[in-house]
C-alpha cells in the first residue's frame, strides 16, 4: 500500500498541524501507512506544544508528493497544496463549511464543532484505540487553540469533553494554566514582520463573486499590534500585491476575548453594515468577536451581499 500524506490547511495553526499528527497516527493503526506534513512552519505557539510533548515538527510541503492524500481542518482546494487537482483524496475530517466535490466516493467526516481535533478523539473513541500521552497533548493543544481555552461561541459540550478527558491522558494537571500558557507562547508579536503578522494565520475566501483575505492574529495588548508605524500600509499593500478585492486583518485579545479589525476594500460600507461599527482611519471595533469562522466570515458574507 502506498503512503499517504495527511495535512492541514496552508498557513497553518495548532490545530492544522497537531490533528494532522493525530489523524497520521489513528491511520496507521487502522492500517494505513501515513506521514503527517504541514503546509508550512509552525508558528510559535504550535513550537511551544511540540516542544512541550516532545513531538518533531512535520515535513514542510508546498506540493503533495504522493498519489493520494488525507486532508484535516480543511477541505478547500485554495487552501490546500498546489498541486490539488492533480492528487486523490481519499479522507476528510474537517469542522469547518463543505466546498469540496469529488468524483469518487470518499470517507468524509465533519462535524460543527470547536477543532478537528475534537472529531479525532471521538474517532479513537469508536475505534477503541488508545490515544497515546504526547499525540494527546498535542489534540489537547489544538482544542485550546481553536477554541481561546473555551471561551469561543464555536466551543461545543463535545470539545469541553475531550478537553478533560485528553488533558488527563496527556497528564496536564491544569489544563487552564497550560493552555493560557500555550496562548501566551503565541502572542509575542514583536519579533515577527508585518507580513508575519498580516500573513501568519490567514485564509482566502469568496464572498459573492468578491476575493477575500481574513487574517487574525492573538495578543495581550490589541495597541502593540495596532501601534506598529508601517501595519496598516503593509495591509494595503499586501491586497494590491495579492490581487484580493478586500483584506482584513483581525487583532484579536486572548485575555478579554475582543477584537480590532484593519480593513482594506472596494467598500467600507460592507465591512461596517457586517459588524455594526464605523471605520476609523481603516480600523473597527469589534467587542466580543474572537471566532473567524463562526463571527468573522459569516458576518462579513451578509455584509457583502
């Protein structure tokens, strides 16, 4: 049997990276040989939860150099290898909308909650699989991540669930002060470009018939971030430099859980009627928003239409 690559989306996140691990793991004790890769380096709270479970970093891919491949946390093909139309997928388990076509039949596995990760352990549930300490900690990881320590309104009674049931398998005996600790590890934002910043976390989209870039970055203080002299031209230029029709970069506050949003457009009106806030000088309030896929690109669809 050939092996199969299973990976996340490009630019990716803790879970991205961390499910596509798990994922590669219950593969393979299902009998399919599997190397999990990433689509891209880890940022620097990915590092922090590899490290601390003792776990390599995937192989760093752009094209996919098998035949056949499984795909987690995501299952568009604009964020997803460059070679995708010329590859077999064989697998998908995602948490996120469906916009995927196939003309073969294929295990495909989705579920609306807070990680993909969430999906896995039910997955090793079912299968009655033992979830080994390290791939644990790392599913633990992304369930935090994806969820802002639970605090998200993506995070459902399933991700709570294998929150506690992963952080005693990983033995976490607070799983509170190792995931604010873990967020924490990712908010340092000074020693990173405004391209890191800008392009470190972010997705393209549709949005009737319109090419939309959301960016999202974590932090303590919101103000470091939107303080930076050069942030809002890079944005601008990034939209230019990128052909999308409309860009935006989302500040989000992990301790208080809102957000400011830098928005560059063919109409700020569509960003404004989307959130119920003004534009100032290209940047908008956006209290309580912490969710790109359940806040962000919901709202700023309808704002859209």
């Amino acid at each position: 049997m050939n092996k199969q690559l299973v990976f996340g989306h490009a630019n990716p996140d803790t879970d991205a990276i961390g499910t596509a691990i798990a994922a590669a793991e219950y593969f393979k004790r299902r009998g399919i040989e599997t190397e999990a890769v990433a689509l891209g380096n880890p940022n620097d709270e990915t590092r922090f939860a590899l490290n601390y479970f003792h776990l390599k970093c995937p192989r760093v891919i752009n094209k996919a150099d098998t035949e056949e491949v499984i795909l987690v946390d995501h299952n568009e093909a604009k964020q997803s290898v460059s070679n995708f139309n010329d590859i077999k997928v064989t697998h998908v388990i995602d948490h996120h909308k469906i916009n995927f076509q196939t003309t073969d039949p294929i295990y495909y596995y989705a579920k609306p909650v807070g990680c993909t990760s969430t999906i896995l352990f039910e997955l090793y549930q079912n299968a009655h699989l033992e979830i080994p300490s390290p791939i644990a900690g790392i599913m633990l990881s992304a369930i935090i991540s994806d969820t802002l320590l639970l605090k998200s309104p993506t995070t459902t009674d399933e991700d709570r669930q294998a929150v506690e049931a992963l952080a005693k398998i990983a033995e976490v005996s607070d799983y509170k002060k190792y995931g604010l600790t873990m967020l924490k590890a990712g908010t340092n934002v000074d020693k990173h470009s405004d391209h890191e910043i800008i392009d470190g976390d972010a997705k393209s989209f549709e949005m009737n018939g319109r090419k939309v870039r959301i960016g999202q970055v974590n932090t303590v203080d919101v103000n470091d971030v939107l303080s930076r002299s050069s942030l809002k031209d890079n944005v601008k230029k990034e939209m230019i430099d990128k052909g999308y029709d409309d860009i935006l970069l989302v500040v989000t506050n992990i301790i208080d859980s809102n957000s400011k949003g830098i928005f560059y457009g063919k109409d700020e009106s569509a960003v404004e009627k989307a959130f119920n806030a003004k534009l100032i000088d290209h940047v908008i309030d956006l209290p309580g928003i912490v969710s790109r896929k359940k806040q962000i690109v919901p709202n700023l669809t309808k704002g859209m239409e």
